[in-house]
C-alpha cells in the first residue's frame, strides 16, 4: 500500500500534471493533499479538476479558506491585507462547482495505515481555533524547520505520523514516539522540482519517502503573464 501526500498545488497544473505522471507511473492511486490547492498560480480551476477526477482526499488551508471567506462576503484576515488584490481575483475566476467542494472539506484528516496512526493537516491549529473562521487567524505562526519546533506545534497530536504543509521547504523529523513530514510544497519553489512524499506499508511498516519531479516552470510563468495574474512580481520575487 502507497499513499502520496501533496501539499500547497498553489494553482500550479504543470507541477501537478507532472507529479501525477509520476505517480501513474508507479502504480500510486491513493492520495492526500494537503490544503492551498488554490491561489498563487494561475490554474486554480485545472488543479481542481485534476485532484477530483482522481478523487483525492483534500482539506483546506489558508489560501483556499481565505478565497471561500471573500465568495461568503465574510471578509478577509486582516493579517493577509498584502494578499488581498489576489485572492479577489481568484474569487472572481474559480468556478462555482469547485468553489462549492471547497466549502464542503474539513481541515484535517486521519487514518490507520498498517499499525500507524497518520494524521493530516494544513498547519498546527491550536484547539481552541479548531472550529474558528479565517479571518480570526486559526494557524500558528510558521516556526522554523526544527524537531524542537516540530513537537512544540505537533507533540500533543494524537498520531504517529503527522503530515502537513503551508511551510513551503521539506520537513522529516523523528522522535521516540512521532514522525513529522511536510514534503515540500508541490507547486512553489525557486527551482523546477515539484515536491511530494510517499507513505509506503510493507511488513517492516510504514516507510517514508521524499520526492521530487521536474516541470514546465517556463510554461507556468508563461500562464502567469498571459492571464496577467494580479500581484505576480511580488510572488515571483517571493517565492518563484
């Protein structure tokens, strides 16, 4: 048994087509993601068109959640002020039988793979927020990539393998009783590489593995500029 575990897509088809090749080609059919499959690129609708047709198990994160605030007329976090032009125009532009699965998933996500508990969310949400809307700003702060961090946001989890996202660079941390993988985020990077990781049971156990498989970076720079996707230069210097 092989579950793959994506996180933040980020409206990116080219990374997502590519890994999915990928996964085609290993026979890998059961998939998470892992929360912001919308917003940033310019293929919001495509990416979900393709995780459905799959039937992959999504659960929100910030952007998606942020985007679904604005369709509600809820208003917007006021700590994503910078984000906001963007996350109209996305608004604008998703269409509304994808809009309508978004409101429908859940946060989080859990199941016992072989003797493993694993748990997935888009980021540590402290209990009290569980339930709390986007605009009161449910997830922590991002903290650094470290084990310490890593059990100060997720020790307390009752699972075994906690996977998340939202921090774009690769988290894969052990201790005595846990594992904590954020494979990298899929659809954001400085390179070509699309990131993902694989969850594999065998008689040993559950074994993980991190993965990363070239795209069409150009190809998706080039939808960026034809569909003259508000606040790109700020993105590309951020995060592209």
């Amino acid at each position: 048994m092989k579950l793959a575990i994506l996180t933040d897509i980020h409206g990116n088809v080219q990374a997502l087509d590519a890994v999915f090749n990928q996964l085609d080609a290993a026979g890998v059919t059961d998939v998470w993601s892992l929360g912001d499959m919308i917003a940033m690129g310019p293929d919001s609708n495509e990416v979900m068109a393709r995780l459905l047709d799959r039937g992959v198990q999504m659960i929100t994160g910030n952007h998606d959640e942020a985007v679904l605030s604005l369709l509600e007329g809820k208003g917007h976090p006021a700590s994503y002020a910078h984000t906001r032009p963007h996350h109209e125009w996305v608004a604008r532009t998703l269409l509304p039988e994808y809009a309508d699965v978004l409101f429908q998933l859940p946060r989080t996500i859990d199941r016992v793979v072989g003797n493993e508990r694993v748990y997935g969310i888009h980021y540590h949400i402290p209990l009290a927020k569980r339930a709390a809307p986007i605009v009161e700003d449910p997830f922590h702060e991002i903290l650094e990539a470290t084990l310490p961090n890593m059990q100060q946001l997720f020790g307390d989890y009752e699972a075994d393998i906690i996977c998340f996202g939202h921090h774009h660079p690769i988290h894969s941390f052990e201790d005595e009783s846990k594992r904590y993988l954020n494979p990298g985020a899929l659809g954001v990077a400085r390179d070509d590489l699309a990131r993902y990781g694989i969850l594999s049971l065998d008689e040993s156990g559950v074994s993980i593995a991190l993965q990363a498989v070239p795209y069409d970076k150009r190809a998706f720079l080039e939808r960026m500029e034809r569909f003259d996707v508000p606040q790109r230069d700020v993105m590309y210097r951020l995060f592209y």
